[in-house]
C-alpha cells in the first residue's frame, strides 16, 4: 500500500511546487489534478520530468472525463493522450452525470458502454480506469458503484473508493469493507464530526469514521494501489497539514518516514 497527495491539496500552488511539497512530506507518489496541474501533452513531458527527479510516481491522472455524457467522446482520445504522456498507471474519471437511484436506463447503458469502451482504450496503451465514487454521479451509492464496476468487467477499471460524509460512521465502514475488493485506487479526506460541512475539513487522524479500520480492510483484500489524501484541514499551513496526514497514514499502513 502506497501514500499519495493529490494535488488538488494545492490547487493554488503551481504543480512545481505541489510536486516539491509532496516529495518533501515523503509521499510515493501525486495524482495530477487534471485541471489546472496538467495541459498539452509536452507540458505533461516535463511535469512527468519533474515527478521523477523528486522520486515521484504518477499512479493516478485525475481527470474529469465523465463516461456517459454528450462530451466523452470529443474528449476522451485528449484526455487518454494525457495520462499516456504523464506515465499514469490510472486516469481517473467520474460516472456520467445521473445519480444511481434517479439515472434513466438510457443514462446507465450510455455510462457503462463508455466506461467499457475507456477502459479497452486504456488497456491498448497499457494502463487502468479508476471511477471516482462520488455524489452526483451513478456510482453515489454502493449498489451503483458495484453494479457499474461488474458491469464493465475489465480487469484495467475499478474504484476510486473515498468516504462520504453523508454517512455514519458505520455505514462508511460497511461500505469499504464490501467495495475494497473492486477499488484500485483511494482518496481520504476527513471531518470531525458525522454532519460537518465538506468546509471544515479535520485531520484524518480526527476523522469521525476510523480510518485504520477502513485501510485494513482494504489491506485484508490485497489491495497494493494507492491511498491518496486528497484535501487537507485549514487550521494548519497546507504544508504542515498535508505533512501530519501522511504520518498519521504512514503510521497505521506500518511504513516508516522515508520514502
């Protein structure tokens, strides 16, 4: 099990730095915010330079490709030229843009065929799909992440699992445990408190659900991809919080500071 930083985290930051500050705080690797951090491919020849001069993987490029929709395909050969070019093990993209219990059957299939037809273009170029589980999207709730993921059934494409707050403690819990064999990929931010405001992020080692509980889950699958925090707490500089949380993680996967 691998630590990474998304670097969203530093959205404001120019990805030179974000990639300075996530060797710094001893991450495996970053997952290239696909907005901002990454443009035409010969930006992505050097960001992809620099990663690998900082000792840096890019297991994920985080794109927002959305499989489903009208834009897919004017934007999929761009965004797979993309994460070839980065050296990505797993471009990242969200499940159209229907939520599970409200998508038409019409929605469903056109989310499923695209998301088959990625992960077969993925493959030819010799990397995997992660789908984001993510609110407004048909993988919002397990039965759809689950279902969508066995209905693709590649080998190349599973779930980028992350907890949402919506749900208890348990319930979260539950969740990891049963999607965890299907995931290739994880994000983790946190709050302190079941009901807080996405805003008033905490720690992870604050985070109302437990957090070591969820990662032996996933770790009593096999899984060996990455655990990646994706945002971090505003009550520190985003240095120093961005720091604490990769030691709270390196502390409960068993790895010690040093990559």
């Amino acid at each position: 099990m691998n630590l990474g930083l998304c670097t969203i985290a530093l959205q404001e930051e120019s990805i030179e730095d974000a990639l300075a500050t996530a060797a710094d705080a001893g991450y495996d690797g970053v997952e290239l915010w696909g907005k901002d951090h990454v443009g035409a491919p010969e930006r992505c020849h050097e960001i992809r330079e620099t990663a690998a001069e900082l000792g840096l993987e890019i297991p994920v490029y985080g794109s927002y490709l959305r499989p489903g929709t009208p834009e897919y395909d004017e934007e999929v050969e761009t965004e797979l030229e993309r994460a070839e070019t980065l050296g990505a093990s797993l471009i990242r993209v969200w499940a159209g843009q229907e939520e599970y219990q409200d998508a038409t059957d019409d929605h469903w299939a056109d989310v499923v065929r695209d998301t088959t037809d990625l992960a077969d273009r993925a493959a030819d170029r010799g990397f995997g799909v992660t789908v984001e589980k993510h609110e407004g999207t048909v993988t919002n709730t397990e039965a759809g992440a689950r279902e969508l993921i066995e209905g693709v059934d590649r080998e190349n494409c599973g779930l980028n699992w992350q907890p949402l707050f919506e749900f208890d403690a348990e319930t979260i819990l539950e969740e990891a445990r049963s999607l965890a064999p299907l995931s290739n990929n994880v994000h983790l931010q946190a709050v302190a408190e079941h009901g807080d405001s996405w805003h008033d992020r905490s720690l992870l080692e604050d985070a109302y659900f437990d957090v070591p509980a969820i990662l032996e889950a996933f770790a009593e699958t096999g899984f060996d991809g990455y655990v990646e925090v994706e945002f971090v707490t505003d009550d520190l500089e985003v240095e120093a919080a961005i720091e604490r949380d990769r030691e709270f993680l390196a502390s409960v996967v068993g790895v010690d500071g040093e990559r």
